[in-house]
C-alpha cells in the first residue's frame, strides 16, 4: 500500500512538473553589501540587489532564498517589481537595465546605456519605466519587452542632465510627477508628467526619495543628515537632522504616521510625522545601511546595508522579526588528495576541511580568536592551501582585524602558516616575520587612502593548478576557465558560480576538475567533455549536498536546511519535493569515481526507502 501511495504521488507531482521545471535553490546569500530591496505585490517575495553584482529573490513567509538572477557585470544598483508580479527589474554601474521574468529566472531583455545607472522605477500602472543616470529616461515597458540588441527600444530623455549623476528617482502613486535628484547635485527636482514641466526645484542633494500614498507629499533624505517633507500643494516644508552633520540618511521610506531614515551607523530612525521629533531607533548593526522599505500591508520594514543581510522589522512592536542571509561560507581554496578520493577546502572564515568523495566524512577545524570581546574585530581567513599529504596540511591564512572607521576594510593583518595534522585534527600555528605580497599591498594602499575590496585578500595560485605529470593545466581568470590538456582537446567555459570564482582544482585520477566560489559550492566536470557532472555543496558541520544537472540530489539529512525549491512563482521546503528529488543512485551515475556496485547500492537503498 505504502508502494502504491509513493507511486501515486511521483506520478502527480511528475505531471506537474512536464508544464513548470524545478528549481532547487541554495542559501547562499551576498557576499557584500545589499543596495536596494523591494517587496513583490501581495509581498511574496522580497528582492535585494548587490555589490556583488547579483539579485536575490527571498521567500517572504520563510526567509528563505528561492533564486538568484546572474547577468549584471558590476553592482546592482536598484530592483522594482513590475505591478503585474511578473517581472522584476533592475539597473547597474554596469549601464544596463534588464527585465527578469519570477517564474523561471530567466533575463527577458537587456538595454544597455553610454553611462551608469543608478535608480529606476516603474509606474503603478506598469506602463512606463524611468531610469536615472547622467540624464532622466522614460521608456515603455511594453517597448522595451520587445527590444533586443538588434531592436533599441528609443526612450524619451528630460532636458535635464546631471553635473555628475542622478542617484534617485520615483513616480508619485497616481502617476502625475515625478522627483529625481543626486547625492552630489546642487537641486532636487519635481516634475510634472502632464506636459514634462519642471515645477519645482528643491535645493538639496538627494540621497533618496519617497511619495506619500495619498500623492500629498514628497519626502526626501541628503547626504548632509537632512531630512524634509514638502507638500505639493502649498509648497509648506518640514524637516529634521542628524544629530551628526557628518553622518548621512542614505534612505527614506514612510507610511501615514511615521517616516524612517537609515544612517552609516546601522540605525533606523523613525520621525513622528507630526512634529518631527524621534520615537524610536531600530539598531541593526554598526554597518551602514544602504535602503528602506515597506511591504505593501504596511506591518513591516525591510533594511538592507554593508554587512548583506536583510532584517525584517514588525512596525507595531519595533522588534526584528526576521533575518534574511546566506547560510552557506565562502570558499577561497580547494586541493585534491594525491589519490583523488579526497578533497581539502578552505574557507573565507578561516575554517577548513577535509572530505572523503567516497564515503562523505569530513573533519573539520579552525584557528579560534581566544577572546569573546576581541571576535567581532578580528577575523581569520584562508589564503592558500599550500600542501595537502597524506597526514598533514600546510595552508597559509591571514588573521585580520576590522578597521572601526569603515566597513569591510582592515587596519592589520597578521600571516601565518599552519599546519594541520590530520590524525589529531590539530593545528599548528607559525607567525611570519613579514607579510606576503598580497597582504602587503592591501596595507600599503590603506595607508594610502586607497580601500581594497576583501577579495583583494584572495590568492591568485588558488586559480591555477597543474595535472601529476606537469603536462596538462587549468588556469582561471575568475570568470572563465581554460583547460589544456594532453591526453583532451583544450577547451573554455564560463564559470557557473553564482558568485565570485576563487579557485580551480584538478582530479586527474578520476579525470574530473573542480571549480569553487564565494557561493559556497564547489563544481565538478568532466575533464574530457567540459561537461558538468555535480555541483557539491560541502555545508557547516561537516554536512554535505550533491546535485546532478538533472536537479536530483544526495545529501546529509541537515544538509536540507541549506535548500530549498523554488517552482515557478513558490517556494517549498526541501520536504515537500524529497520523494522525488533525493536520487543517491543519479547522482552517483555522474560521478567518476563511483562505478556500478555504488549505484547499484544506492538504487537498492531507494527501493528500500519506499517499502518502508
């Protein structure tokens, strides 16, 4: 009965799956800061855009990351989502705007401009788009669905041009103005969409931009702590500041009682529209934050900033009720063992382990900062793996220490090399004298005034390995990977990390290679096809996932709580789809070092499964 049960339901969730296809989403999150956020109509999901040149989408109920949507070659600097709930659109430094469609992930057009684009919004009908750069641009949705490389949608441009760059713009809700500004522009404007009139010019340099829902009121944030509402029909202005002149409001959003600014100390606060004095202040962090917003029921605020986590604030209690983060740890560097059944990895945060392929046990370790007060300033990281023998490894980190005057930048930075003896899982840990290149630099530029981002700090050995015999190669350059082997043609492939690729890793007893990013997953190919035969996602506590290109995983049981599913326009638990998805014995098939007595065992585990 239980058989027949299990057949019953594969059978339907199989029909189901021929109309929409499957994904399965990891918790990955961004590697840096998050730049904007919007909610989705009906808040379903919330979207963030990055520095890390990608869009995440996030299941709003459970917090969860259902998707992400690579294609922006440098920071996202804004998302909105069209009014239909269908699409979601974003604009770069990158000078493109592109159009995402939310069922499956996928960029349905792409316009690219002669200057970066800072701000973008769409009308609440969803005819029309603006976007902000050097000018003010207006351009058809409808247009621009249609617009290819080949087919430029042509978009009305303001007679206004910026003396640097418009940084925020937004439609009034019934559609009859529009406001836009920039950080470093002398005047806001306000204009009329009727005749395309400027009717008023407003001398602030905004930071960010909000219209009240009754179309009463433009209220605005500057980069000098200022903050003001202006009425748009009596011309009469409130406002407040900073406390701190030197410390801006990157972001502004408000309902009908309560406007909220978001400041460089990982403040919100929130001003009584009344009188404009303080209420509350909501601290999320010392990172600055970035953007502001409320979902459309009006309960919840959503902040976003330099530290890439999302938390989700109940507007009636002022508690956080919610964080929205990768679970997933950045890889630096991954070497195989010298008879390829085993796989070091070591990781941004300083940890490391080491994995059997064959029977998926790891040991894991990690240098540890001995005082609880001095952890939040210090952090240990991989640099290179240097070594890896039968008994030992010999890997070089950096212990860095968090400088207090910016975020994500270092005031020191110690090396050393450690030494990880593997029967004991113990390390040993030697001081240098002097720093490497690397690190080097990144402190001389410092001094210099010069802020290197944290990749500065990654090793560029970790993207080039060498076969046993010195013969074959694999080089990366971060975004592309070349092989060059004698036994195979040389060949090319892009990186299908969904973010940065930090190191390349040859298995030439299996005849495999692997790549490894700061997605936290490291991606096995065949070494003759260039094909891709898994990615691994080798997860905290020595937990494990892997997924072959057909979407069917193998996984440790808590691994699951790294995934999710996301099927067209919702997002599931990793329970709701596991009957048909966890397939040991497809998964083993793609890889080179099971052959058939494995996947034979795993298909008799599978039929077991299901009589039980």
């Amino acid at each position: 009965m239980k058989i027949l049960l299990a057949a019953i339901v594969v059978c339907i969730h199989v029909c189901f799956l021929r109309a929409q296809q499957i994904e399965l989403s990891v918790q990955t999150g961004h590697s840096s800061a998050i730049t904007s956020l919007a909610f989705s109509p009906g808040d379903v999901w919330i979207a963030s855009g990055g520095a890390d040149n990608k869009i995440i989408l996030w299941d709003f109920l459970t917090a969860r990351q259902a998707d992400v949507f690579i294609g922006h070659s440098m920071t996202v600097t804004d998302v909105e989502f069209h009014p239909s709930g269908k699409y979601l659109i974003s604009s770069s430094l990158d000078s493109t705007i592109k159009v995402w469609n939310i069922a499956n992930g996928f960029c349905e057009t792409s316009l690219k401009f002669n200057y970066p684009l800072f701000s973008l919004d769409v009308d609440s009908d969803g005819n029309e788009l603006v976007i902000a750069g050097k000018e003010i641009l207006l351009i058809s949705f409808t247009d621009l669905l249609k617009s290819n490389d080949a087919e430029i949608t042509k978009p009305i441009a303001l007679p206004l041009r910026a003396k640097k760059s418009f940084t925020t713009v937004a439609f009034s809700h019934n559609n009859q103005y529009l406001a836009f500004g920039g950080e470093h522009e002398d005047l806001g404007f306000l204009v009329d969409l009727t005749n395309k009139e400027v009717v008023r010019k407003i001398p602030a340099a905004f930071s960010d931009l909000f219209f009240d829902e009754d179309n009463s009121k433009l209220i605005y944030s500057t980069s000098l702590g200022l903050a003001s509402e202006v009425s748009l029909s009596d011309r009469k202005k409130k406002g407040t500041s900073t406390d701190w002149m030197l410390n801006a409001f990157n972001a502004v959003t408000a309902n009908s009682d309560f406007i909220y600014l978001a400041n460089d100390r990982g403040e919100i606060i929130e001003i009584n529209r009344v009188n404009f004095s303080e209420k509350r202040i909501f601290k999320t962090s010392r990172s600055r934050l970035n953007t502001l917003r409320i979902s459309g029921n009006g309960h919840f605020l959503a902040s976003g900033g330099e530290n890439g986590r999302i938390v989700l604030w109940d507007l009636t209690t002022g508690l956080a009720v919610k964080d929205f983060e990768g679970s997933v740890a950045q890889i630096n560097d991954i070497v195989f063992s010298e008879n390829g059944k085993e796989i070091l990895i070591g990781y941004q945060d300083g940890s490391l382990r080491k994995t059997n392929l064959f029977s998926n046990q790891s040991i894991v370790n990690s240098p540890q900062i001995k005082s609880e007060v001095l952890s939040s300033r210090f952090q240990w990281s991989v640099f290179d793996i240097v070594s890896f023998e039968k008994d030992s490894a010999i890997i070089t980190m950096h212990k860095k220490r968090f400088a207090l005057d910016e975020e994500n930048t270092f005031d020191k930075i110690t090396e050393y090399t450690v030494i990880w003896v593997f029967k004991d899982n113990y390390l040993k840990l030697h001081e240098h004298k002097y720093l490497g290149e690397r690190a080097q630099q990144y402190m001389d530029d410092r001094k210099s005034g010069i802020t290197n981002p944290v990749s500065f700090l990654l090793s560029n050995d970790a993207l080039s390995c060498r076969s046993k015999d010195g013969k074959g190669k694999i080089l990366s350059d971060g975004k592309e990977i070349s092989v060059n082997m004698e036994s195979s043609d040389d060949f090319k492939i892009q990186s299908q990390h969904t973010d940065m690729l930090t190191s390349v890793a040859l298995n030439d007893s299996y005849d495999f290679f692997a790549t490894a990013g700061w997605d936290g997953l490291i991606r096995f190919y065949d070494l003759k096809t260039a094909k891709l035969l898994t990615t691994f996602g080798p997860f905290g506590n020595g937990q494990f996932i892997y997924i072959n290109p057909e979407g069917y995983y193998f996984s440790s049981k808590k691994a699951l709580d790294y995934v999710g599913f996301k099927w067209g326009e919702k997002f599931y638990s990793f329970e709701q789809f596991d009957l048909i998805y966890n397939r040991p014995d497809l998964v083993a098939a793609y890889l080179p070092y099971f052959d058939d007595y494995y996947v034979s065992a795993y298909k008799r585990h599978i039929s077991k499964d299901l009589k039980t």
